[in-house]
C-alpha cells in the first residue's frame, strides 16, 4: 500500500531579493513503516522559483539538527559514456538560477524513517508543493 502527502504546502516569497531558507516538516518515510524497497517519489510544483530544493532524509526515529542528510534523487534523465555505458543523472539538490515555473518529479530510494524538504538561496517566486509518495 502506498502512501501520498503533501510535504510542503505552499509557499510564496515576499518579492524583496531577500534570500529566504525554509525547512518542512518531517514526513514518514519508507523506513518509518518497515517497507523494504524504499522507493519515494516526489513532486515539485514551482511558479517562477529562484533557488535550490533539496529533500532530506534520516533513519533516527526521534531524529535533531545534525541525524538529517541530502538525499540523492534521480532524474529520470540518462546519458551515454564513452564506453557505451548509460548513466542516470543523480542529484542531491535542484537548482534554480532562472524563474522556474513547472512541475517535475524525481525518484530516491532508501529506508528513510523521516523525510523533509529544504529551500535554501530562495530569491523569488513559489513553491506550490512539494508531494511524496512511497
């Protein structure tokens, strides 16, 4: 059985050039309910967005400041090396450098007992959500 939450509301910034940081609450992750794949989905829905999104995890259940790390998501995006072999694109934060206004998702996995989402170097725009599903 899967589950879906929205795990950061929207979020709009004041339009001042001052640049923002916001951390979400934490979420159940995969881990949180003893599922072994660990497989997570998020969406990200953005209307003229500047700055970096990461999504953070961690395996503490009672979990402070220092138990959260970036997780590393893929993209879905794939390129071929010299040698033939294909890569996926695998990122630990998603950055905005224009106004960004779409919706894309990305995957991770791993037993993470809690999951949050970070803005950081946030400049303009909105973060209309942020979704997870596992």
């Amino acid at each position: 059985m899967s589950n879906s939450q929205t795990i950061l509301e929207q979020n709009t910034h004041a339009s001042d050039s001052a640049v923002q940081l916001l951390t979400g609450e934490k979420y159940r992750g995969d881990g949180f309910y003893g599922r072994s794949d660990g497989l997570h989905t998020i969406q990200i829905d953005l209307s003229g967005f500047i700055g970096h999104i990461e999504i953070q995890g961690t395996l503490a259940v009672e979990p402070v400041d220092d138990d959260w790390f970036s997780v590393t998501m893929g993209t879905g995006s794939q390129s071929v090396d010299t040698t033939g072999l294909i890569q996926e694109e695998n990122i630990n934060r998603i950055e905005f450098d224009h106004p960004a206004t779409k919706v894309k998702s990305y995957n991770f996995t791993g037993n993470y007992v809690w999951v949050r989402a970070k803005i950081s170097n946030w400049t303009d725009g909105a973060v209309n959500s942020i979704k997870m599903n596992h």
